[in-house]
C-alpha cells in the first residue's frame, strides 16, 4: 500500500492520531501474546473464576471490511471529541480529522487483475493505520455492547487483535441469549466464530478454567513451523533467550514449560546447532535471570517466582526508556558485532546531547534479515 495515493495521508494521520487512540486503548486491547498474559495477570482474571465460569472467544473474521466508511467516520470522531473534550489535536480540529478520514476511506484503491478499485466498505488490512482504526471502530462497538451491560460488572473482557476474549459466570442458555442479541446489536453485517467452554484457543495460546484457577500454555497444533530460520548465529542467540521467556510467561505449569522447552532445544538441533550452544546460551539465560533453569523446571515454587518476575520484565524494560527505535537490515556475510558497534558509536556521536534520541532516553533495536532466505515463505499457519 505504500505507493497508494493515499499513503502519505494514511502516514500523517496515524502519526497524528497514535498517541490519542493508543491512550483510549491501553485499558483494553493487546496485540501479543505477552501482553495478554500479562492482562490476564495483573487484572486478576483468576479473581473472576469459579468452577463453573465458561470462557468465551469471539474472532470478527471480517475485522478491517466489518464497518461501514460513514459508521467508522463517526465512531472514530465520537470517541475522539469524547476523549479530548472536543478539543484539537496538534492544532487539528476532530471535524478536519474526519474530513480527513473521509477522503482516506474514499480514495484508497487496489488493484486486481489489472483493474484499479476503491472501497466502499471497510479498509485495507495491510496497514497499521488501518488496523488502528478498526481496533477503535471495535473498541466503540465493544463498549456499547459489553462495558455499558450490567451483566459484565463481574466478567472480566479483553481485545486480543481481532479477537475478544471474557469470562461467563451466568449460565449457558444467558450466554446464547446475548450471543444472539450480541450478532443482532450491530447495523454492520459482522461475521463472527465463537468458541466456549471451560478450554478454549486463542491465537497461539491455549487457557483453560481448572477448578476455578486460570491454566494457561502454548498452542503449538496450529503451527506448522514456530520459528523462522536463515537468520545469522547472533540473532538466534537472542531467538533462543526470547523464546525461554516467552514460555515461561506463557506456561502456567512447570511441566508444560519443561515439554515446550525440550522441543525447542529439538529444532535448534534440526537447524544445524550444537548441543554446546544450547548449554552456552542456557547459562546465559541462568546468569542473567539468577537462575539454574534444570532446578526451575523442576520445583514449581522456584518456578512460580520466575514466572512472576518475567511477567514484569519487559514492562520494566520499555520503562527505563522513553522510547524504542527498531531497524532492519539485509544481513550477507561479515562480523554482524563490529556492524552493532560501529552504528551504536556513529548513533552516539550524533545524538548524545539530543533530548529524545540519545542513548540514555532511547534504547535502538537492531534486526539482521539473511539476504537470501526463503523460509519466511515457508512458514505459515496450518489450515483448519
């Protein structure tokens, strides 16, 4: 979509607009699967269980074609003039940002077989902008229907993408009652797939409800490869710590984790590396965690802290910076470490004095791509 007429306008507004939405959102959307981990955690899902509480999942399969432009036109204006008191952002009126939202809506094409189209309902979902949007479009939707109900004073609701996620204490026939009314709330035509039950899969995270206490692991069935390969030495040294954290975050039970990290061990194996990298980077992760991993995924007490603490790690990460650079570069051959240092040295000759860009404020991710791999092609989900 970057060469659309319309690329510019879509850059400036979410530029504009980021800030503003992101701050509406916080309470309620997540886009990975750490943050709802960590959501399900520090809001005391587990308060909201009992025995019996079912839980429920709702994927919009038609997420970015689900609004009509005229409804997203003003839903989005609504809750902006609601959130900011009617009040301009960076000088821009909420009437001159929907004139402005109008004319991306209306002036978005696509081509298909050589012929140039527009949209008359929905948006582009190759965009983060328009994945922006949608999230507020829902977010409204999702408010009217779930957060303004009596029902849910006690259910505890998040958005996970496009996908809603919340707990149901009443019983199943009330459930199917407000699941009709829920598809019949809606002027806009939403296609929805439900699931619930006392276990139920969400993204790549399986949950189930175990007597009243929240279980929670990996979802591995739906993946046919769950990592991407042709990436140099260093990068998968960062993959491979990544990952243990991730599964600790996402593993309620030590055993589980144990299992998920044995298979990862596996495909590092498959992948052509060594049993003495696994050990290395494994007394990495024990020294910088404070660790003996073997110890952890053998003691569920040991590993109930552990899990506790890296549930915070990455919220106390991004807050000793105001703010995260990430860049992307074709990686061929060379020593990838003198390329690091060398750009963190040239960043900071540049940047030190700067208010936001030096390196105490701002922290700069570096990310090498092998010049010639296919296998991101080659990954992807199973079908079902």
């Amino acid at each position: 979509m970057e060469s659309n007429v319309t690329s510019k306008l879509s850059t400036y507004l979410d530029d504009l607009l980021r800030p503003t939405i992101e701050d509406i959102l916080k309470q309620s959307v997540v886009d990975q699967d750490f943050d709802f981990i960590q959501c399900l955690h520090h809001h005391q899902c587990s308060s909201k269980l009992k025995p019996t509480t079912l839980l429920v999942r709702i994927k919009i399969q038609n997420f970015f074609s689900l609004f009509q432009h005229q409804s997203v036109v003003d839903r989005i204006g609504y809750l902006l003039a609601k959130h900011r008191q009617n009040q301009p952002i960076n000088h821009i009126s909420i009437v001159t940002i929907e004139r402005l939202l109008e004319l991306y809506l209306k002036y978005t094409l696509f081509i298909f077989e050589d012929y140039i189209y527009t949209f008359n309902h929905g948006m582009p979902n190759e965009t983060r902008f328009s994945t922006l949007l949608s999230n507020l479009c829902l977010y409204y939707w999702k408010t009217k229907k779930f957060q303004d109900n009596q029902q849910f004073q006690n259910e505890f609701l998040v958005q996970y993408n496009d996908e809603l996620f919340f707990t149901w204490n009443q019983s199943k026939e009330n459930l199917h009652i407000f699941l009709v009314e829920l598809k019949e709330f809606s002027d806009d035509d939403t296609d929805m797939d439900i699931e619930y039950g006392q276990q139920i899969n969400i993204q790549n995270i399986h949950l189930e409800n175990r007597h009243g206490q929240l279980y929670s692991t990996m979802n591995t069935s739906s993946l046919l490869l769950p990592y991407v390969t042709g990436y140099p030495k260093v990068k998968y040294q960062q993959w491979f710590r990544s990952t243990l954290i991730r599964l600790i975050q996402l593993c309620s039970d030590y055993q589980d984790f144990t299992r998920q990290r044995i298979q990862m061990e596996i495909h590092c194996l498959i992948s052509g590396y060594s049993n003495k990298f696994i050990e290395s980077e494994l007394e990495k992760f024990n020294r910088y965690f404070n660790v003996d991993i073997y110890q952890v995924q053998v003691n569920e007490i040991t590993y109930q802290q552990l899990r506790s603490n890296l549930l915070k790690f990455e919220r106390w990460q991004s807050q000793n910076y105001s703010s995260v650079i990430e860049f992307n570069s074709l990686y061929d051959y060379g020593a990838y470490h003198e390329f690091q240092k060398k750009f963190h040295t040239i960043w900071s000759t540049y940047t030190n004095s700067h208010a936001t860009l030096s390196s105490k404020q701002t922290k700069i991710l570096l990310n090498a791509k092998h010049l010639f791999s296919l296998n991101s092609l080659l990954t992807r989900k199973r079908e079902s």
